[in-house]
C-alpha cells in the first residue's frame, strides 16, 4: 500500500486554486463479464469460477464521456476503482484509451455494503480532487443503482440520474437524459456527477500507441484506511444469491397443422400477439 | 455465443499484458467490424475500405518496425494480430501481412532515409496501402529466373515486365518491385500514378475473395532514380520480407483454425442426429479432439518462434516449418470442420467453407508446402534440390 503522498496532496490544491483547471473522474467497477457462466456456492456467488472479469457496461458509456469531456474542455481524467488486485487489469485498459491516472482502492468488496464503497469512493474523489465525476447507473453484478446518488450525496454533488450524453455548456454541464415523454436536458454547475444509461457512443477501441502510453502509466494503489475512511459495521447484509429459475425447454413445431396450436400458444401463454 | 478462442495449454498466458491488449484490441475488431461484414465482402468480391482506416487507427501496420511512425511491437504481437485477424479472414490477414512485412519493411531495411520518412509513416497510418511484386506469370516458387528488367536510361529506370497474384495491387498506392538491373535482383518502389504502370484486378477467385488480387504491369515504366532501394540486391532483399511474412502466416493459420473449431465444436453439440447431440457420437469426438490437438501444437510452436524471433535467435527454416505445419493443419482442420456440419458447412452462415477455401491459397502463397518442404530437406541433408540439370 502507497500511503498519501505530497505530490498527490499538491494536485489536490492546485486543482482547488486554478479556476479553469478541471479534474474529472470516472468511476469504474469490475464485473463478471456479461458472457461470463455465473455459478452459486453455499447461498453466494462462486467468484473463482468466474472465467473472465471486465468493466461493467454502464461505465464504459462513463468512461467514453469522460474521454469526451476531457478532449472538449481539457484537464485531468483520473479512473478509479475499489476492488480486489485483479481489478487494476481495468485501470490500465482505461488508460489505454486515454485516462491521465488511475487510482486503486484495493479493497475486498464482496462483503462490503453499498453506504460503505460510497465512503470509499468519495474519499477517492476527495483525494483526487474532482469535481466532475461520471459513473455507470448501476453495475452489471448488483444491479443496485445506490452508488452514484449515493457518492453524489457525501460530497454534496449535484446528481444527474441515468443520462445518455454529457457536454459542456458554457461555465456548466448538460446532460441528456430520457424521460417518458421524450428528452430531458439537464444543466448543472460543479461540482456534479453524471450516472449513464446506455450513452450514445459506444467506449472508443484503444490504438497500439494508447497500450504503450498504459504500460507507462503507474497505478496509484491505496487502501480505504490511507484515505482516511473508517468502515464501521456494515449496515446492510446481504441474505443469499440464489441463481435465476432454469428456462423450460424450448418447443418444436412442425408443419402447417400446427399453426393453430403456436398462434394460440404465442397469444395466451407468450402474450406476444 | 461469443467467440472463445481455443487455448488448450493457456499459451497466451506467456503473452505479456501489453501483447493481450493488443490482442483483446484487434478481438474486438473482428468481431464487431469484420464478421458481421465478412461474407457480404466475399460476394462481392472486395475489400471494405473502412477495415483499412481501422487498421491504420489501431496502429497495427507494420507491428514489429520501429521508428517511422511505425508501433514497434515484439514479434509476439505480430503474431497475435496476425491470428486475429485471420480469424476473422484471411484475406484481411493477407492485407495487413502485405502492408507490413512485404511493403513497409523493405523500405524499413533497405531504404533511404528519405526513402523512409517519405513512405512509412503514412504507410503505418494506412493512409497509403503498399503491394510487393515478386511472383511472375512464369514465374512462382523460382522468383531467381524473373523476367520482369530496370533499365538505367541515365536520369531514370526504366521498368518492363510483369508480376502476378499480387495482393492489394490495385488499391496499391506504392508498390515494392523486385527487377533485374544488369542482371542482378533490386528493388524499386512504384508509385500508382507512374507512367507505364498499370495494375489490373485478377477476378474469379474461389478463394480470398475478400481480398484485392491483381496483376502489375510495366510497359516503359519511368521510374525516378532515387525509388531504388539502396540497401540489398539479390534475392536476400525479398525473402527477407518473405521470412517476415511467413512468419504472421504461421499465427494466422491458427485463427483460422480456431474458427472453424469453434464453429464444429458449436454446430456438433447442436446439431440432433438419431435424437442426440452429434457432438456424443464417437466419431465427431475424435474428429474434435484431433482439431484441439493440432491447434495446441501449432500454438507452442508459434509461441515459440515468437520468441526465438524477438531474440534474434532465429533461421529461415524454422519459419518453413511453422508456416508449413501451421497452414498444412489448419486446411485440414477447415475440412474436417466443414464435414461436422454436414450439409450446412457449404453455406456462408458458417465460416468453414470460407476459410477452407482461403487457406488453400495460403497453403500455396508465400513459398508453397512442398517448396517449405524442400527448405526443410535441404536444411537436413545439405541438399538442395530444387533444381538439377536433367539435359
């Protein structure tokens, strides 16, 4: 673990003293990738069993943003994580696209509650002295949705809930998010954090010249406690995962005599017409 | 279901991390951007322009040059490209291994400084795409005997002659010739908009249909004199690119391979036959189970050579017989895969077919299997026999 280190301290206060400099941060979770068998042991997810760990979806739309924001008004990308080691594989694919530093909060997660990553998060920002920060609405493993209100709230950031675009609007921000009755377009000042829906543009590819610059970039590691954030119980436990239902197997038909029967069946049991 | 690449021994374990993020890159390239395009471009007959400008964004081109605008990767990580990309097709595959290792690295070994700085830093970007002629209509495995001359007229070449089976030759905008010039090999750089050269497209192809194969001719051609490379002369200057070339072959027979495995492998555990899976007869076991076995094999022995190659500590025998094994079993396992699905193999829903016709021409283009074989018995023997006076 890398304690505190005064270089940090003195980004913190040159990004609080210089007015225009701008600091972003994207908030990134690792996840079980989407294609990933998910398998339940003893009322839990089996986290060895799974194959292949990847940044949770929503975040990537974050990530893209950011990179965006970023290149429209210049400034500092930071990418922060708080997870076990094996989520820094994530922090350096983010640099490869484009993210300036990255922090590591390494931190057995499996157990902890939403209240207590949010203090962990917050710190981070804290620590990094962003003031624009942008996170998936909810990640693809929990499902939750509480982190981004949740860490909007510690640092008393305005919050704009599942948006799909972010620019930047004169002094401020704009976002657009969907309503049920078509966009909302929303502005705020910082400090402020986005949550994404589904965005727009999809995570740019990285370029070879990106993985080289990633090699180059050093993953700044630390733990909750070198931030400063002390735990206490977690408030909320989580009873048991249980996998979803088996789907039934599939029907065949075959042969016009049967139409009767699959029209009747997609009508009253699939309700699809 | 997603592609998961078969990788029996976790071979790409020993890949650096910076080497699987080059690999995870180009992955996600052939799967959003080339398969959904592949078969559509093989009807057609072309090569899509934008899978141009993405190779050039990622800055794959040219991966093991360095300098020159050039990425400067190891040779692992032109191998990983290499097999991604053909996983997706070989003709792509052929586009980027001509662009590299046939076009921009002789101008990167044999070149002029200016030579260099002029060429290679847009040919790396992808902006301007590069052809090499070598092969002639007459004229294949024994490139010693070509016909195709330079001429030194004084303030100029001047070129005559023609080659064949060149890729990228139409959409070439430089184009690297091997002539004679009294009576010795030497390489010329060709430029699209030269007088007296013209590079018509060889249509009717079975086989790399995706792919841009043309011919090159040279009727007069003026060829300014500082478009000679100055560095080589002989037939060391194109097997040298040769050797660079058949190398990203040997990694990208291996994606071809994995394709039509995992193609098999997806088709014989669905497929109901006498009311079960294919995939449980014994027979098709067999057939799977022989596919993994020479994939690992030919895994660890690209592996390998990547390695001896990024050392320094290689020959160009070593690299016949992995481009020989590696393409000889990756036909065969593309056969073999288009006899698990049956009647379906010949349809373009899968890609069996496809790469079985591709990899025939790979198996001849780049030094055939038999002549890689002949490398071999010479090697062995201190024979050659390629040639015997049989007056």
């Amino acid at each position: 673990m890398k304690r505190l280190s005064w270089v940090n301290l003195d980004r913190r206060i040159y990004s609080r003293n210089v007015r225009d400099y701008m600091t972003i941060a994207v908030l990134l979770k690792q996840v079980p990738d989407t294609t990933a068998k998910i398998a339940v042991s003893g009322g839990r997810v089996d986290q060895s069993s799974v194959a292949k760990w990847s940044t949770s979806p929503y975040d990537e739309y974050a990530l893209e943003y950011a990179l965006q924001l970023k290149e429209a008004g210049g400034g500092d990308l930071v990418a922060i994580t708080c997870g076990p080691d094996r989520s820094s594989k994530m922090l350096t694919d983010a640099a490869a696209v484009g993210v300036d530093s990255m922090l590591h909060v390494v931190a057995d997660t499996s157990e902890m509650d939403s209240t207590q990553i949010q203090s962990i998060l917050a710190a981070a920002i804290k620590h990094c002295g962003a003031e624009i920060i942008l996170c998936g609405k909810q990640a693809a493993d929990t499902n939750s949705g509480s982190t981004g209100p949740g860490v909007a709230s510690l640092l008393g950031a305005s919050c704009v809930g599942m948006v799909s675009e972010v620019g930047i609007e004169g002094d401020g921000f704009i976002a657009q998010r969907g309503i049920s009755s078509g966009d909302e377009r929303v502005v705020v000042s910082k400090p402020c954090l986005f949550t994404f829906d589904k965005g727009l543009t999809e995570l740019r590819r990285p370029n070879v010249k990106g993985i080289m610059m990633a090699k180059k970039k050093v993953i700044e590691s630390v733990s909750a406690g070198d931030l400063g954030v002390d735990l206490g119980e977690s408030g909320v436990k989580i009873n048991s995962h249980a996998p979803p239902p088996e789907k039934p197997p599939g029907q065949k038909f075959e042969g016009a005599e049967s139409v009767p029967t699959v029209v009747a069946k997609l009508r009253e049991e699939a309700n699809v017409i | 279901m997603p592609f998961e690449a078969l990788d029996f021994y976790d071979v790409d374990s020993l890949l650096t991390d910076e080497e699987r993020m080059v690999r995870d890159m180009v992955r996600d390239f052939v799967d959003n951007e080339v398969l959904p395009k592949i078969e559509h471009a093989c009807r057609d007959g072309v090569f899509p322009d934008e899978w141009r400008v993405t190779l050039g964004e990622m800055g794959v081109l040219g991966a093991p040059l360095k300098g020159y605008g050039c990425p400067g990767l190891s040779y692992a990580a032109y191998g990983v490209i290499c097999r991604e990309l053909e996983r997706g097709d070989s003709g792509l595959r052929s586009f980027a291994s001509v662009q590299g290792s046939l076009a921009m690295y002789p101008i990167w070994d044999f070149g002029s400084e200016e030579q260099k700085n002029h060429y290679l830093p847009k040919m790396a970007s992808g902006e301007w795409i590069g052809c090499f002629g070598l092969t002639e209509p007459d004229y294949g495995s024994n490139p010693g005997d070509m016909i195709t001359r330079a001429e030194d007229m004084g303030d100029h070449y001047l070129l005559n002659g023609a080659k064949m089976w060149i890729t990228n030759g139409s959409i070439a905008k430089v184009a690297v010739v091997w002539a004679k010039l009294d009576g010795v090999i030497r390489g010329f750089i060709v430029e699209d908009e030269d007088e007296g050269f013209s590079a018509p497209e060889m249509k009717g192809k079975h086989s790399l249909k995706a792919s841009v194969t043309s011919e090159l001719v040279f009727q007069d051609c003026k060829i300014p004199k500082d478009r000679i490379l100055p560095g080589v002369k002989g037939l060391r200057g194109p097997f040298s690119c040769l050797n660079n070339a058949r190398y990203g072959i040997s990694w990208g027979a291996i994606g071809a391979a994995q394709a039509c495995f995992d193609s098999a492998k997806e088709y014989s555990l669905s497929r109901i036959q006498f009311d079960h899976p294919i995939a449980s007869y014994q027979l098709v076991q067999n057939k799977l189970s022989w596919m993994l076995r020479e994939i690992t094999k030919a895994q660890l022995l690209a592996y390998h050579l990547s390695q001896k190659k990024d050392a320094g500590d290689w020959i160009p025998e070593h690299i016949s017989l992995a481009k020989m094994n590696n393409v000889d079993i990756a036909l065969e396992i593309a056969r073999v895969a288009r006899d698990i699905h049956g009647a379906n193999g010949i349809l373009d829903e899968y890609p069996v077919m496809r790469h079985m016709a591709n990899l025939e021409s790979v198996k001849t283009y780049e030094g055939t299997h038999d002549i890689h074989n002949l490398i071999l018995g010479r090697y062995i023997t201190g024979i050659q026999s390629f040639t015997r006076d049989l007056s």
